[in-house]
C-alpha cells in the first residue's frame, strides 16, 4: 500500500474516535486498531514516565528546525491531469558545476561512471512517491542524482503541492497512472525515460503501463519498484494476529470515510495524541531500531501532512488494485525490485512476486528495513539505483526495437 498507510490510518481513527465522540461503532473500532498500536504505546508509556510533554514538543520542533529533509528544491512546474486537476513537479536538470553530496547520500565511484555514461544520453528519471507521502521523500536520491541526469519529481493528486482532484470522488490506481502520463508530458514529452516508484509510485507505473503500453515499449528504458505490490493488499495482515486484522478490516473502511466527514475534529484530535502518532511511524516505517531521529521525524511530518479525508479517500484504491497482468510491459528492460525484509505494509512477497513476473528483474531484500527504505538505508537504494541507471543507458544503444529518440 503506500507508505506508512496502516499506521497513519490507525492513529487518526484512533484519534478521530475520541475526538467525535461516536458511540456506536467507535469502541469496537478502537478495540480493533488498538491491536494495531499496541507495541508503539508500551514505548510511549514508557516515555511518558520519563520524559514530559513539553520536553517531547521542543525536541520535536529542534528537529524540524534542524533538519535539512525536504528543502532540495527544482524548478517548478504543473502537469494538468484528465479531469483537470493541476499536478505539482519539479524538475532538476544536470548542472555542470555544483557542489558534491555527502558520501553519507551516494556512492562515488558508481556515480562518477553513471555520469560519463549519461553525459551523451539525455535520460530523464522520473520518480513516483508513495500514499500519504510527498516528492519530498526522495530526498536522499534527489542529493545522490541531482547533478548527473535530468530527474522529474511530483506530488500525487491530493499530496504535497499538487491539487485536491479528489473531493469527495473516488481515487483509482488508473487514473494516478493517467496523471503520472500527463506529467511525463509536461515535464518529459521527448527522450528516454526510467521510471521509479516507491510504494503507490510503484503501483502508479503499474497502471501506466496497463493504459499505454506504448509509451513503455517506444521511451521507457528502465524501472524500479521500490517497496510495493501488484496486488492482492487485502490480504496484508499488517503484523497483526488474524483476529485483529479481521476486526480492523471489517471497521475501518467506514470509519475512515466518517472521519473523513469531521476533518477539523480528527486532525484537533491527532495532534493530542502526536506521540503516539511518532511510535506508530517508527514501528510501521522502519525495520532497524537505529534509525536516525532527524529522519524518523521527518517521515512523521510528511505523513502528518495527509489531511484525515485524502487518507479515506485513498485507501479503497489499495484493496481494489491488482496490475500483474501489466507486469510483462516491463519484461525486457533493466529493472530493480528492491524491499526492506521487515516492510509491514506491501511485505517483501509482493516484490517476491513481481520478481517473478519479471524473470531479468534484479530482486534485492534490505536487510534490517522497513516500508521506508528509502529514507531508512538510502546508501543501499542509491547504490542499486545507480547500477540500474548505468545498466539502462549501456542497454540503450542496443535495443534497436526502441525508439527513445523523442
């Protein structure tokens, strides 16, 4: 599903439970998600004891102040979707002189080669963020690529910068693959492109290649999946006993799209219970115990940011989806699928199957990783992300059944 989507779900119906006030149906629901945020409020009780309130918010606030995620930024631009709804991108172009990443964000000597290899190929990466996320969770990959290939980043309909589109209607994984179309031609019309998705990303490429099929065969020159799944969601149990994930699957669908009705209540609602919000991020995002508090705050920030009614709106597209059978339009090319070995929300079995639905696939299983294994170990990503690139534009020349000249 995409990212962190359980974990956001099950705090703000928590919290928008308490918040309205339901009597029916609210203490059944709360029972069941109370399965979900058991192990994430034992370590909040725990420093709760230890550590007040207002220690917990100034360090909340030093980290946002301190931490440099999120600020890369390009040019901006606007793609217009199919019914209209106005789509934010940036776009980074290859700068001849800058300043060089940190080696902490990238790895050298693959870079270096990847940038000769790139430098007489006018690749254009376009990267597809995950569900209650933004074009800001790349920000370890946009520090690693920004100066050796044209990249396109965007904020899916209802995230980050980009419109609502989605008032009241219902979200489909088809029509984020029209929107993702209509960004490449904005900010891509011509030239060979690679394609990476994290999580829904991943999904909305599915959905592109289902519905043109031959922008794939004619442009498209690689692909990475990254923490996602071609289908079969509903039957994700979340790290949760099959009682528990019975319950919550029964309630939460029509409790999300009652609290969807009373935003202003549930967000009041989860902002006082932001500490349990930040256990249940660590434990559904994370795999490691080491994680980075900068970047573990950061991750709360950009899923914090997914107003309660985008979150209800959303979630039924998950269950629905189910693109394998578009799987094989990728079946040729350089791909990666990549996946944290503790992911709770899409588990590696669904990168196992994609995998196999495309046999020259490179399966790579993250050690000690979680849903946000991109923010989590992005040494790693960028790494295999990099070969992927270089691998994309060696085979570029040879597949003389593509034209990716524009």
């Amino acid at each position: 599903m995409g990212d962190d989507s359980t974990a956001e779900m099950a705090t703000r119906v928590a919290a928008g439970a308490t918040a309205v006030g339901w009597r029916r149906g609210a203490g059944f629901a709360g029972a069941a998600i109370g399965v979900l945020a058991a192990g994430a409020a034992a370590g909040v009780a725990v420093e709760r004891l230890t550590v007040g309130r207002g220690v917990r918010r100034k360090a909340r606030l030093a980290l946002d102040a301190e931490g440099p995620y999120g600020t890369l930024r390009g040019t901006p631009g606007a793609a217009i979707a199919d019914d209209g709804t106005e789509l934010y991108y940036e776009v980074e172009e290859v700068r001849e002189s800058a300043s060089a990443p940190s080696r902490a964000t990238r790895p050298p000597r693959r870079k270096r080669r990847f940038a000769r290899r790139a430098a007489a190929v006018p690749v254009t990466v376009i990267f597809s963020h995950g569900y209650c996320l933004g074009q800001d969770s790349w920000h370890f990959q946009r520090s690693a690529l920004r100066e050796v290939c044209r990249t396109v980043y965007w904020d899916q309909r209802c995230h980050g910068r980009s419109a609502r589109g989605c008032d009241g209607t219902k979200v489909t994984i088809d029509q984020l693959g029209r929107d993702l179309k209509a960004v490449i031609d904005a900010a891509a019309p011509e030239g060979p492109l690679l394609l990476v998705g994290h999580s829904m990303g991943g999904m909305t490429m599915m959905a592109l290649a289902a519905q043109y099929p031959d922008l794939i065969r004619e442009r498209v020159i690689g692909a990475a999946f990254l923490g996602t799944s071609a289908g079969r969601l509903g039957e994700v149990s979340f790290g949760l006993p099959v009682v528990g994930m019975n319950a919550v699957r029964r309630v939460l669908p029509g409790l999300l799209k009652a609290l969807g009705w009373q935003v202003e209540l549930v967000e009041r609602g989860r902002r006082a219970t932001a500490d349990l919000f930040a256990g249940l991020i660590k434990r559904y995002s994370f795999g490691s115990k080491d994680v980075d508090p900068g970047v573990a705050r950061f991750a709360e920030r950009l899923i914090e940011a997914t107003p309660i009614d985008v979150v209800a709106e959303f979630y039924p597209a998950f269950i629905e989806h189910d693109k394998a059978a578009a799987l094989p339009n990728f079946d040729g090319l350089p791909v990666l699928v990549l996946t944290g070995d503790k992911d709770l929300i899409t588990p590696m079995e669904h990168s196992e199957a994609i995998a196999e639905l495309l046999p020259g696939a490179e399966l790579v299983v993250v050690e000690e990783a979680g849903h946000l294994v991109i923010l989590e170990h992005p040494e790693v990503v960028n790494g295999h992300l990099t070969e992927l690139l270089a691998r994309a534009v060696d085979g570029l020349g040879g597949r003389a059944r593509r034209d990716v000249s524009g």
